[in-house]
C-alpha cells in the first residue's frame, strides 16, 4: 500500500482543508497564527506535501470553525463523488 499522501484521497484531503480555510475567511497567514505555527506550515499542508495526523486535523477544523465529524462526512461525499465520476469516465471512455 503507497504512503498516504501519494493516493488519491489525499489529494481530496488537501483540497477540502484548503476550501474549510477560505470558507472561514482566513488567509493561510491568519490560520497559522490560530494555529500557532508559520504561515508555511499552512501551505505545505494545502499543497499536499505532508500528512496531518488527527490531533493537527481537529486544530485546523476549530479554528475554520466546523468539526472533525463535518469533516469526515464532507470528505467521505466527495470520494464517493470522484468514484462516480470516475466510473462515468471510464464507461465513455469504453463506448
């Protein structure tokens, strides 16, 4: 099995903290100082370079105002999103 952040989903992962953020209205800058770490940090997490374990997962959601469980939930709509797309994808690709 490859390292997470070399499969799909983490890709999806990435997108959605990066869309939790600008729903909040914060700039990465704003979130690492509610994170208290440097605004790089932010960013090598939005550009997918480093996992988030959930302890970092839960701190990023709180301070973009919504919980691990919404989330969790967003996250697990959108893979099954990409799935059908995928699959829809394929079935042109096969017709």
């Amino acid at each position: 099995m490859p390292k997470s952040i070399h499969r799909p989903e983490h890709a999806q992962l990435v997108s959605l903290l990066r869309e939790l953020r600008l729903r909040a209205g914060l700039t990465q800058a704003a979130l690492a100082r509610k994170l208290k770490r440097p605004q790089t940090f932010v960013s090598t997490v939005e550009r997918g370079l480093v996992r988030q374990d959930f302890l970092q997962l839960r701190d990023w959601c709180a301070r973009c105002g919504t919980s691990v469980s919404a989330l969790s939930d967003e996250f697990e709509v959108r893979l099954k999103e990409a799935k059908k797309a995928s699959r829809r994808a394929g079935a042109q690709l096969s017709s």
